[in-house]
C-alpha cells in the first residue's frame, strides 16, 4: 500500500510546527500548528508539544519528526541550538512512548536532512544528479548532503570552521538580525562560507533554503561562488514535508 497522506513535525528553536501532508504533491493539506518551543526545551516538554500537534489534527499514523541535531538510530548527538539534555537522548523511543506508537512508526532525521529529501522529492529535478548539497539558514546553518538523490545524512557543514570561526556563528540567518547586518553585507559572508564549502567537496549543485531564501533576491543574486545556485522551492515547509515522507517511506539512520 502507497500511503498518500503523512504526518510531519518540525522542532525548531523557537516554533514546533507539524501538519498533515499530501505526499504526491509535497504540499501541506490544511493548515499547520505552530506553538512555541518551550522553555527550557528538554525533551519530556518536547514531546508534550508533540503530542499535542498530533492530538489536534487526530492522525494515528506514522510521524516523521526533525531536530536540529545529529540523528543516528534515533538517538541526538548533538545539540547546537537546543537544550543540551538532547544528547544522548533516544528521542525516537521517547516520541515512540509518549505517541503510543511503536518505534517503527516514528522516523527522526536531522530538520536539514529532512528539508533536502523534501526537495529531492519535490523540487527541480536537476538536484537529483550529481552531488547537490542544500543549506538552511536560519537559527544556525544545517546541511543536507546528496548524491543522485541519495542523502549522506548528519553533515554538519554549518560547523565547518570558516576563517577562524564556526560558520553559523557568522553567517546563520539569525546573525543578520542580530548584528543588524544588511543583505550585502550578510552575502559577504555567506559567500564566504560556500567558497569554502565548495573547495572542499565541490558540488554540482548548492540549495539555499531557510526563511531568508523567502527574499532570495535581495542576496543570492550577490553570490559570486563556481557553483549553481537554486533557492529551496518548498521554504518554511520543507521539514515537515520531508519529515512525513521519511515516516512513510520507512528511512532511519
Ligand atoms: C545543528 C544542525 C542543524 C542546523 C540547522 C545546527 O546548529 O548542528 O544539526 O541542522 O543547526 O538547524
């Protein structure tokens, strides 16, 4: 049986948002919830959020949930820009519990492992050849990494250490705004990092998705890198789509 409809939830640092999901089309049916990440947002708060999400649209199927974190068997890793009582957690048994579900009806991935499977299965077709990798700007920076459409999970690229410094500490879309920086400015740096980033893995193909791709045209076309550069098509929703299509389709790592 091909499900056509799943279930997404994207925990992020200030909002955790999770809809209902077409699967043919990579669309949200209805509308999502959001409610606020809460604080301190160890993991029992967490799942309480979650729990509620999935009550209030009734869904008992499979949940594809994302983290910003390192994600393997289940299990964070890390916890970069959230409460670090995430690592070590098994957050699929956690969710698995609190949902009453079995844990093969839950799928953790990473939020930015989950926005490019989203755009593996649903945005320009010329990101499923070669080696395309897809960066999110936003609190942070996360990275999605795939060949022929086929995900390297767990990258990590927005800790690549760029001139000194961790990269999302000075190029994340959140430093923008807090450093008052204007988009040439910011493109300045963000150029920066992806010279790096291509020196070092030479893609055929960078995505840049994130709330910030939303105004793509006041920054990307100030991109002076070798490699092609596509804004996300499916933006603020990527996660939740690629998370529902990681529970249906079974994928875990
Ligand atoms: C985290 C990544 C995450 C990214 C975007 C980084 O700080 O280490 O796991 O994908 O932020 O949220």
């Amino acid at each position: 049986m091909t499900a056509t409809r799943g279930f997404g939830i994207d925990i992020g640092g200030s909002g955790i948002k999770g809809a209902l999901v077409d699967l043919e089309k990579g669309q949200l049916i209805g509308d999502r919830l959001r409610i606020d990440t809460p604080r301190p947002a160890t993991p029992d708060a967490v799942a309480d959020v979650v729990a509620e999400i999935v009550t209030h649209f009734g869904w008992d199927g499979p949940v594809g949930i994302t983290l910003p974190a390192v994600i393997k068997k289940g299990v964070s890793h890390t916890a970069a820009n959230i409460d670090p009582s995430w690592i070590g957690t098994d957050a699929d048994a956690l969710f698995a519990k609190r949902l009453g579900r079995s844990e093969d009806d839950i799928a953790m991935l990473n939020d930015a492992d989950a926005a490019g499977m989203a755009e593996m299965r649903f945005g320009d077709p010329a990101a499923r050849k070669g080696l395309t990798a897809l960066l999110t700007f936003g609190t942070g920076i996360g990275s999605a990494v795939f060949l022929d459409g086929k995900l390297v999970p767990n990258t990590e690229f927005g800790h690549l250490e760029v001139d000194g410094h961790d990269a999302e500490k000075k190029a994340a879309a959140s430093v923008k705004d807090n450093e008052g920086l204007s988009y040439p400015e910011w493109a300045k740096r963000v150029n920066r990092y992806l010279t790096v980033l291509e020196n070092l893995i030479w893609p055929d193909l960078f995505i840049v998705g994130g709330g910030v791709s939303k105004k793509s045209e006041k920054w990307v076309p100030l991109l002076d890198i070798r490699t092609n550069v596509l804004v996300a098509s499916l933006q603020n929703n990527a996660g939740i789509v690629g998370a529902a299509a990681a529970a249906v389709e079974g994928i875990e790592h």
